[in-house]
C-alpha cells in the first residue's frame, strides 16, 4: 500500500470545442498593424534553428557564395528572442513563442509557464489555427519529429524530453504531414490507424498521393546538401511537401525547420553549420519560387535563437565563443504580405507568430483553448512543496504529485542523493538522518517515477532537519558544543 498519494491525471477533452482570446487586438499602432496586415491563404513558416545574422555571413564568407535565397527577400527586420524564464530562450520555449504567441518557461512546448501540465487550458499553434480554419497543416524537420521545434508546432507538453508524449499527441492530431528522422517514440501501427501513410525513405516520400496524410520518419539523416542515400534533401522535401498541401481551396500552413545549423554550432563545427545552413537555404528557395508565382502565400524565415555566439575577430575570421545559445537577436526575411515588418524592425518573438495569424486572418491570436490535454505516459512529478521540514527523531512523509496520461501505471522509486545522510522507505517516509548531518540542514530526496510505458521522470525536493528547544538541550547536555 502506498502513503504517497498520486493524483492520476484524468482527461477530459477529446476535441477543441471554445477559443477564449487571450487579449484584444483593439489596441492598433502605427507599427503593429493588426488587421492590417495583407492576408495570405498559404503560410510557409521556415525556422533555421540556431540561425543568427552571423551564421549567415560566415556562411558566405566561407563558401564564397554572394547571394544566397535568404538575401531575396523584400522585408527583412529582426526577432528579439528570449524566453519566460530566461534571457536565452531554448528550442522548446523559443519554438513556443513562434508558433503560439506566448512566451513560455525553457523546456516547456506549447504550454503556459503558469500550467505546464496543460491542466486547465494551452494555448492554440498556428498549425492547429490553420486547421481549424480548414486549411491543410504539415510540419517538416531535419530534426526527430518529436524535437523541440517541431513539438510546438504539433503538441503540448511539459517538457521537450516528453517524447512518448510529443510523439503520441502527433499521431492523434489532425495535421495533414509530420515529417523529420526516425523518433524511437514512433509507432506504425497507431500511425496507420490514425490515417497516416508511413514512410522511411526518398523513394516513400515521392509516392505519396495528393489527398493523403502522412507521416515520415527518415531512418538516416535529411540535413546535408547531399544527404545519406535513399534520402531526400530539404529542398525535395519541401518541394513535395507543398506540392501535397496545396490541393486545399482554403489554403495551407506548412512549418519547415532546419535543425542542424543549431545541432552543428553546439559543436562548433563551422562546416558543418554552413551545409545545414546552405541546405536550409535551398528549401527557402523553393518556397519562394513556389510564391512569387502566386501572390497568396506568405514566406517567412526566421530562428528560434543564436547559437554559438558567433563573432568576427580582428583578422576577418568568424569565431564560435559558446558552444551554447546566446540572446542575440535574429534575422526575420518576409514575402509575401506587404508591411509584416518595417525595415530593420526589431519585433519580439511571439510577436512573429501573432502577426502570421493575423496574415491568416485571425485577429484574435495568442488563442487560448480551455480543458486538459490529453498525456501519454508519466509526464511529470511534483512535490506539494519544494522543501519540507522534518523535526529530529519524528518522520515525514513525501507526498508527490504525479502527472500521467490515463491507464498509465506506474511505479516510484525514492532515493537518497550522494550527499544526503537521510533514508526514505519505499512509501517516501523519511524515517533518518545521521546525527552528524542534522545540524547542518538538510537532505535532497529524489524520486523516480517509470511509468509502463518504459519512460522515466525524475524530480527531487528537500528535507530540513529541525530541533525542538529542547533537543537542543539534551544534545548539548549529552555532548557538549565540541560535538559538532
Ligand atoms: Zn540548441
């Protein structure tokens, strides 16, 4: 029998039913247009991830290319990243604020900092605004399909590592294509009952018939200008991706990322950054083809954050200083819907994406959708608080909360850290702590939960050591202040 108690998520919703707007748009200045904005019936979103100005430039320092696709565009202004929590945003809340209008904690995808869990409400993606407006929605990666990026275009979760979770929300969307590598969350044959064809290769992908929808998961990687074999590149990729979505009278919304522009600058791998980056490009070349001979569609590309810190040194030389993200802003190139940006705009990041839902005709944007999202798997683990006080010589009993999606089981491991001295039963009553410890504070107990699923989430809280006045007596009388 468990002490601990573990409040089983339950589900409620099955379908979005009420849009509640957030915030109203009445408010118009001269510089956020709002309604104002050119509407489009098709949106191409294209993330370079880890893309600043500077990995551009070294790019065509590098390869002595003069003018790349991204240079074509006719409205170009900045994106000032950063995230709820942090001045250097990750993929996870940097992929948030672009594809749902709302600033959330590093980590998070596509939930509010103040409901990780999506208990009560989340906030709405452009692919899920495009789907309720009838158009087609695909989102297409070089990365996992159930990375960062591509998550929070797709899912709702608290935390990025919540693959199962990320993976099985995609499966039950109503997106038209989710394409990227092999996720090892990926399950054929739900994909297949859900409607999905599935394929693993090039040749897979061209034989993908107008009408359907589709899942990819490429077994090798996608990123290179000459990818692995039986692959395709970004470009073709792209190519066959609009050419899929574009049958849809009330238009599409497709979501392009290139993830390895940011996976090869963590590594400071210059090389390899500019082939992702020159890959990238070419996929925005055909998107730009594909609307100049429009006149419908919007084209935008933009990053999640920096990464690398790329700098110019004094012989001409771009350098990596981090092998991290930095804060800087980033570069944001439009086509297609004439006063998205003044030249040279500095505009926040989440603001990127209520501008593209205005482009969309959704005025209203961030959008809040109200009941619980529905979890796979063990995706979270919190204590009632984050420290608890345990008086000498009584017991305490940790009571976490645990977040699972429903028929999950689950089992709970405690565990003293390294430098604690306490000891936890299997119910997480903390019965000891050695004396020699007591005076000095307290213990970090963590908790393990794994789920049936084979996942596992972890989390840890404090236990602080009290005496009573009279403890403290007996335990000078009985040692003196030289014990300690
Ligand atoms: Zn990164």
């Amino acid at each position: 029998m468990k002490k601990f108690y573990a409040r089983l998520f339950s589900v409620i919703i099955a379908t979005v039913m009420a849009f509640v707007p957030v915030r109203s748009l009445a408010a118009k200045s001269a510089d956020v247009g709002g309604a104002d904005y050119k509407t489009c019936k098709n949106v191409i979103f294209m993330i370079g991830d880890g893309m600043g100005f500077n990995s551009i430039n070294k790019t065509k320092l590098e390869t002595g290319i003069k003018t790349i696709n991204m240079d074509l565009f006719p409205m170009n202004g900045e994106s000032k990243t950063r995230s709820a929590d942090n001045e250097v945003t990750d993929s996870a809340a940097g992929g948030t604020a672009l594809s749902s209008a709302v600033r959330t904690n590093n980590s998070y995808v596509g939930v509010y900092s103040d409901d990780k869990y999506a208990l009560e409400s989340h906030p709405m993606n452009l692919a899920e605004l495009a789907v309720a407006q009838g158009k087609k929605s695909g989102v297409i990666t070089t990365d996992l399909t159930s990375g960062a990026t591509p998550a929070s275009f797709s899912a709702h979760t608290s935390s990025r590592t919540n693959e199962l979770d990320i993976t099985a929300q995609q499966l039950s969307s109503d997106l038209d294509l989710i394409w990227g590598e092999k996720t090892a969350s990926f399950d054929e044959t739900t994909a297949k009952a859900n409607g999905f064809d599935v394929f693993y290769d090039k040749a897979g992908m061209e034989a993908l018939s107008e009408g359907s929808r589709s899942f990819g998961q490429f077994t090798s990687s996608v990123w290179q200008q000459t990818p692995a074999e039986n692959m395709p590149t970004m470009e073709e990729m792209t190519r066959k991706a609009i050419d899929l979505l574009d049958d849809d009278e009330d238009g599409f919304f497709l979501m392009v990322e290139g993830a390895h522009i940011d996976k090869n600058s963590h590594s400071n791998k210059g090389e390899g950054m500019e082939d992702a980056l020159l890959a990238f490009d070419k996929a925005i070349g055909v998107a730009l083809e594909y609307a100049k001979t429009r006149g419908d569609t919007l084209v935008l590309v933009t990053a999640d954050h920096e990464t690398g810190g790329l700098t110019l040194n004094g012989e001409g030389v771009y350098e990596y200083t981090t092998d991290y993200h930095t804060g800087v802003n980033v570069p944001l190139l439009v086509y297609g819907s004439e006063g998205f940006i003044n030249d040279g705009e500095k505009i926040d990041n989440k603001e990127v994406s209520r501008r593209v839902a205005c482009v969309m005709g959704e005025n209203n944007f961030p959008l809040k959708v109200e009941g619980a999202v529905k979890h796979t798997g063990v995706v979270g683990i919190e204590f009632e608080e984050k420290e608890y006080s345990l008086r000498y010589r009584s017991s305490i009993t940790l009571s976490p909360n645990v977040i699972a999606g429903e028929g999950a089981e689950y089992s709970v491991t405690y565990l003293s850290s390294k430098t604690s001295r306490a000891t936890v039963d299997e119910n997480g009553t903390v019965t000891s702590v050695k004396q020699s410890n007591l005076d000095r504070g307290s213990a970090v107990i963590l908790i393990t939960v794994t789920d049936s699923y084979g996942r596992s989430n972890e989390t840890a809280c404090k236990v602080n050591i009290e005496f009573a006045w009279w403890q403290w007596i007996v335990k000078i009388a009985l040692f003196g202040w030289l014990w300690y």
